[in-house]
C-alpha cells in the first residue's frame, strides 16, 4: 500500500456490510444509438505488448508507453494466452461535489461481470496508435456521452499509464491508458449502452476508495500501482476545479 494513504481503511469506517453510492445517477430514458448490440467481441484484434520489465520501478507510468511485439491477436486468443494488451479508461469526474461515476458492468461480460467499474473503458484495437480515440469511442458507445461535448462537460485529460497484471485476478494482463472528464454530475445525462452497461451511478471518492483497498468484490478490482496514482490525481483535480 502507498504510504500516503496507509492509514485510509483505520480512519475511514464503511456503513454497513455493503459500500453505499452517496447518490445515484438518473437514468436516462434516452436510447443510445451509439450502444453495441453484444457485450463484447471476441474476434477484434489487439496489438500484444511486451510485458513490463520486472523491476516495479522499471516502468514509469507518467513517461513511458507499451511497446508492440509486432503480432496481433484477436480478443479470445490475447485474453486465454494472458499476452499484454491496452485499454483506456475513463473517470468521469464532478469536482466540486467529490463524486465519480461508477457503470455496472453488465452480466454477459466475460471479465468481472456485475461489478461497478470505470465510468467507461474498452480495450484499444490493433492499429490505433492514439489511445484517446478508444476513450471517445466508449464514453459514446457506453454512456452516450459524445466530445466535444455541452457546456457542463470538460475536456479529456490524459492522467497516467499503468501496466495491470489482472489475469490471477479474472481479468487480463493490460496497460491502462487512463483518462478524466470534469462534469457537473446534476446536469450529465447518459444513455446507457444496455448489452455492456447495466446501471451508472454517483459515488463519493472516499467511499470508492476504502471499496477498492477493501477489495470489496462488487467492484472491479484495482492493482495497488493504478491506486496510488489514481486518488492523488483525483485530488489534484478537485483541487484545481474548485
């Protein structure tokens, strides 16, 4: 555990058995054109990455990048050999009232189906160089969410890139591209991508945190790495927005 936050789960206390959502986001009764008719498709090819140097301290998640093996894979194959990959996430972030959005992911997934997730996130296909078009592709296709977007929506920043051996854990072994998208939660409608996403909702950032150093099993779970850079950011963000 990063020291800074080493002392979370002593000061920080959940309510109950279960983490709460401090509110919960309306769904949007808006059909999303943009949604995917399955949960997933095993067929799309992926670029396979070099594995991450050994030593925890050989990849540095602000500077570096994956490099290519130069082979390409589809979905099934990557994920049944546990061969690296990339995905890019996306936070969507209310600064001002501390809240996340967390989607549900839906019960056909074939990675932690039913766990509250990322706000939206999907693997990068082979050929894309620039992470950032799949973020775009799945804030559109998940929560109907298209940039540039109204004035309540921010811009797309780029936060850190972290190698995420999950395939021990149900997952795949990934570099995660991770993004933050400031909105107002009050006025942010989604609509939402039914065969992927089953619900979204508003969580606070010290709930969603003791739920992940908790490892709460109805969320999916993060690698310590991603965590220690992940809620610094957060509050750095919060910090300047406010």
């Amino acid at each position: 555990m990063c020291e800074a936050h080493r002392d979370l789960l002593v000061l920080l206390a959940p309510r109950g058995n279960k983490f709460q959502s401090q509110q919960d986001a309306s769904m949007s009764a808006i059909k999303n054109p943009h949604a995917l008719s399955s949960a997933q498709d095993d067929a799309e090819l992926f670029d396979v990455m070099e594995p991450p140097p050994s030593d925890p301290h050989g990849f540095d998640i602000y500077h570096d990048r994956p490099k290519p093996t130069g082979e390409k894979k589809p979905r099934k194959a990557v994920h049944a050999h546990h061969d690296w990959h990339r995905s890019a996430h996306v936070w969507l972030v209310d600064p001002v009232r501390r809240l996340v959005a967390l989607q549900k992911r839906s019960d056909q997934k074939d990675t932690f189906p039913g766990r509250w997730d990322i706000s939206a996130a999907g693997h990068v296909e082979a050929g894309v160089g620039d992470s950032r078009e799949t973020a775009e592709r799945e804030l559109t296709e998940e929560l109907g969410i298209t940039l540039p977007g109204k004035d309540n929506v921010g811009t797309l920043s780029f936060g850190f890139t972290c190698p995420a051996e999950q395939a021990s854990l149900g997952g795949c072994n990934c570099y995660e591209d991770v993004y933050f998208l400031v909105v107002d939660s009050s006025t942010c409608d989604f609509a939402v991508g039914g065969a992927e996403v089953s619900a979204v909702r508003w969580e606070s950032i010290e709930t969603l945190e003791l739920a992940l150093r908790r490892h709460d099993e109805a969320y999916v779970p993060r690698v310590e790495k991603y965590l220690c850079a992940f809620f610094p950011h957060l509050e750095n963000i919060c910090a300047k927005e406010v």
